[in-house]
C-alpha cells in the first residue's frame, strides 16, 4: 500500500536569491532547455521562445526593468521567457498558409505554453540542484525587456528568472492550505468564517506579523493593498502592458 506523503523536492523548495561564483554550464543549461521542450503545448506548436542572458552587460540593462533587484546582475544567468507567435507566423507565411495570430487570444496562448514550458524548465533545473528566483516584474516593465532583447513583432515577455548555484538557504515561505484553493465540482464562494479559518496560520506568523508592523498597518491583507500592490500600481503596470501588447502586434 502507498502512502500518501509530500513530494520532498517540492516540500522543501526555496526561492534563491544569492548565488555562488560557480557558472552554469553551457552544456547543462541546454539540456535542460531541451528536456524542457517535452512540456504540454496548444496545438504542438511551441508559441515560447527563451532568451539566455550571460553577459554584464546585458545583465545591467535588464536590471532596472526587474527594479534593480540585485540578483539580476548577481546570477549567472538570466533567462527571459517570452510569448512567441513571430516564428509559427513566418513559418505560415513561408508555407502558403494565412496566419491570423495578431490578436488577444493568441497572446493568451502563447504565453501559457511560455509560462508552462518556464515552469517545466524550473523543476527539471532545480531538481539538479541549482536554485532560481521568478521575477514578477516581468510584465511590470515590458518595455525596457523588449527594447533590450531586440524582441520583434508577435513576440511578448511574460517571465524572468535568475539562475545560479545557491549560496544561500532562506527559510520557507509560507502556503495557504490546501482547502484555501481546490473547490469540489463548483467554485464554493469564501464565507467570513472561511476566510477567517484559512487565513488564520498565515497572519499569526511571527515574520508576517513583524511584516505589519514595520509597515505601520494594522493588518497582513492592508501590507499588499496600501504598500506592495497599489491601485495605482496596478493601473500604471496595467496601462504599461497593453500599450506593450499593441506594439507588439497582440491588439
């Protein structure tokens, strides 16, 4: 009989924000890239592309677009991620076919076989013992990451990470249970009580807690909405995205 137990990888995974001196091989990076090209796709039809980043000075003029966080030019490598409708299109083109790929829907399906093909890339990666950061700015800042990357029409940024040997081993962040996400045959709205319950290990954290105090609030939720993701945030970021959409060619 099997019992049921945590995937130990998955149990204990980190975030890895500091990384050794030690380079990435070029040979183990495109293996992994490579066995990352099993990943499910719309269609079979691979709508990612992946830039790697090795260079410093690529590095630094990627850094202000991920809002200088060190570990942009710390890393060995960095790789952007991108939605990618460009080479499936030129490939229609030069094959008598009509493409019809410059709209909304093909972006959303380019960058969901980009941000699956990221995450089979991370766990093959880490499984190998490198550590790795996701960068959340990607979409913040689209435009400085396609002026830099040179990236053409029909292709998109969606995600960013940093990739290294870790010299460092933070604490693990804290998770929702399990409860807090799956629904049974409908979606079961979140009552008072409910969000009371789920949220009740999360906000009793000492780190959480000391979270709201050094940012003058009186609770976890009013850190994220006043301080870390804004109103106003969002809808500059959002702005930002759509115009970067347009250019691109997906509006």
């Amino acid at each position: 009989m099997i019992k049921d137990r945590p995937n130990p990888h998955m149990a204990t995974r980190r975030t890895i924000r500091r990384y050794s001196a030690t380079e990435v091989s070029h040979q183990l990076l495109d293996r992994l890239l490579s066995d990352a090209l099993r990943t499910q796709t719309m269609g079979n039809l691979q709508l990612y592309s992946v830039v790697v980043t090795r260079s410093p000075e690529m590095k630094a003029r990627l850094a202000p677009a991920h809002f200088n966080q060190p570990m942009v030019t710390q890393a060995p490598v960095v790789l952007t991620f991108c939605a990618d409708f460009r080479r499936t299109t030129r490939w229609c083109q030069q094959r008598q076919a009509h493409p019809g790929y410059d709209n909304f829907l093909s972006f959303v399906n380019a960058a969901t076989d980009a941000l699956l093909y990221c995450q089979t890339f991370c766990d093959l990666a880490e499984a190998e013992g490198l550590g790795l950061c996701f960068l959340g700015t990607t979409l913040y800042s689209p435009q400085p990451i396609i002026d830099a990357l040179k990236l053409p029409q029909l292709v998109m940024p969606v995600a960013t990470i940093t990739l290294g040997w870790p010299d460092e081993q933070p604490p693990l962040t804290d998770r929702l249970p399990l409860e807090a996400i799956v629904h049974h045959e409908t979606y079961n709205d979140y009552t008072p009580d409910a969000i009371d319950t789920l949220y009740a290990e999360k906000e009793q954290r000492p780190d959480n807690r000391h979270f709201v105090s050094v940012n003058h609030k009186q609770t976890l939720a009013q850190v994220f909405t006043d301080c870390r993701y804004t109103r106003a945030d969002n809808e500059s970021a959002s702005a930002r995205l759509l115009e970067a959409l347009r250019k691109q060619g997906f509006m």
